[in-house]
C-alpha cells in the first residue's frame, strides 16, 4: 500500500508508466482497483496515477471534508506536474472538472466517462430528474438483494451477461469508508453534498480550451447519454460518444472499446505514439459524429 501525506488528506494512491501523467479518478462505487483493465493498457504510454479520493478506499481526509479538487490540487502539486491529462468516471468527474478550471494551463485532455461533472445545464438536470425514479428503485433493490437486482454502478446488462465482472465490482466498492454512501444523500431542496459534489455553472466553462472526450453507456440509469450528450454541448469544442449495449461503467463493461476511444483521443492531443492493437473500434469520433455513437 502506496500512502502519501497531503495537507487535507492521506492518500492511498499508485503510479506505473513514464511519460506524461495520466490520472485516474473513480466513481461513488469505486476505488483505484476500479480502473485494472486501463492501469496495464495506458501504462505502456502514460505515467498513470490512480487514487482513492479521500472516504474511499483506504485514502482519508485529515481534518473533515473539503471538495474532492482540494485534494487532487494538493497532489499535483506535490509533483510539480507542468502538464497532465485526466480520466475521470463519474463522481470523479466534479473533482477532474474542478482542477481542470483551477490549472486550465497544465490541464491538456480531459476525458469525461459517464459523468457531467456538476455542469448546470437545463436540459441535462431535465433529464437526470427524469431518471430519478428508475435509479432511485434500482439502488434500493440492489441494497435489499433482491433476485435480478444489479449495482446501479454497473448496470442490469453487466450484471447478467458478465456476472463474475459484476461480482467483481460490487467487492471493489466493498471497500470504501463513508463517502460512498453520503454521496448518495441529498439536502432538503434536494441537492448533494456541495463538499463532495460541488455544483459548476456553464458560465464558468466560458473560454474553455481543454480537448473533453464525454463517453456514456447507451443503457446508463445513472447518467442518461441524453445528460450526458446535453452538457457536451456546453463544453466548447468537446466530443460525445455513446457506446450500445453498455450501463453506466463503460471502461469496466467493455473495456476494450473504452480503452481504445480513450487511447485515440488522448494521442491527437498529447503527441502520444499510434497504437492500434486492442481499441476494439470499426470507427474514430473524430469532431462530434453525427449518431453520436460507435
């Protein structure tokens, strides 16, 4: 076990690989051994550095809560990074957005897996409360155990069709302190922990020149693609993919497919070397394509 000693935080964390840092940041129902099937494949090309946000895992604030993007702040810091990339699933996407706004010049590819972030964007929240019930039943099956139930972090299809992987997740998120269930709590008005899920304004993304690579998974109950693909719109610039058959853990259901999505983003926009073996793709999102799919 790797712990490094921040100003806010403990952090239980690993790095493998040389040349330039790629961070990892998991979901609610994750941890760094969440990311298994991408740490060996980037590895080959990137310095990666996968962390336990702090309340999951075996990472731990020092003196109470502060937003996840103190943290990652802090840790880059600590590293003198002049320049990084970042792939964020999820709840890991509030932290990823918020460093990236806080060093816009170190910041130079920011992938976005199933994730908006926080981004107030109207039709977004349309459809994120439209989903509620559907997840909110999903989530309190899967608390009871309930015959067919399934982690909402994984989806109904992973859970049937590759049921080892799904046992495996589930056991990864046995591992998390609080966080991960207060994550999951709102305020009488309905809003989450703005500590831990901090809200962002599209206003503030005025000017953004970060590349942002937004992947969903067609069947996702936690994040719609419809969300997903309404907040790609209001990052400058970004590309939005759907993957089919595929719940809300792309890089875990079909990682093979994610990895090479990622992989052909990343070396477009950070001088990575062409490597074509394992993307599992038949066809490249170049800008924004037209189906919004792959």
């Amino acid at each position: 076990m790797t712990l490094l000693d921040l100003s806010r935080a403990q952090v239980h964390h690993r790095i493998e690989g040389t040349g330039l840092p790629l961070l990892f940041l998991h979901g609610a129902g994750g941890n760094l051994f969440s990311w298994f099937q991408q740490i060996p494949y980037f590895s080959r090309e990137f310095m990666c550095a996968a962390i336990d946000q702090p309340g999951f895992g075996a990472s731990r604030w020092l003196n109470g809560p502060t937003e996840f993007a103190d943290v990652l702040d802090d840790y880059v810091g600590h590293f003198g990074w002049e320049r990084f990339a970042i792939v964020a699933h999820s709840l890991g996407g509030w932290a990823a957005l918020r460093l990236t706004l806080r060093r816009p010049h170190q910041a130079v590819a920011l992938v976005l897996s199933s994730s908006w972030a926080g981004i107030q964007v109207p039709e977004a929240l349309r459809e994120l409360e439209a989903r509620e019930p559907q997840l909110q039943a999903a989530r309190a099956a899967w608390v009871r155990q309930e015959p067919s139930s399934f982690m909402p972090g994984c989806g109904a299809r992973l859970a049937r069709e590759q049921p080892s992987l799904h046992w495996l997740a589930s056991a990864i998120a046995s591992l998390n302190r609080g966080a991960g269930q207060e994550v999951w709590q709102r305020d009488p008005n309905g809003k989450f922990d703005a500590r831990l899920c901090p809200e962002t304004d599209a206003e503030a993304l005025t000017g953004w020149q970060i590349p942002t690579l937004c992947i969903a998974g067609e069947e996702d109950v936690v994040v719609p693609p419809k969300a997903l693909e309404a907040v790609a719109r209001a990052i400058a610039g970004a590309e939005f993919v759907s993957v089919p058959r595929t719940g809300h853990s792309v890089f875990l259901e079909r990682a093979e497919q994610f990895n090479g999505l990622v992989h052909r983003f990343l070396r477009g926009r950070t001088g990575g070397e062409e490597r074509t073996e394992g993307s599992g793709l038949t066809s490249v999102c170049s800008r924004r394509p037209p189906s919004g799919r792959v």
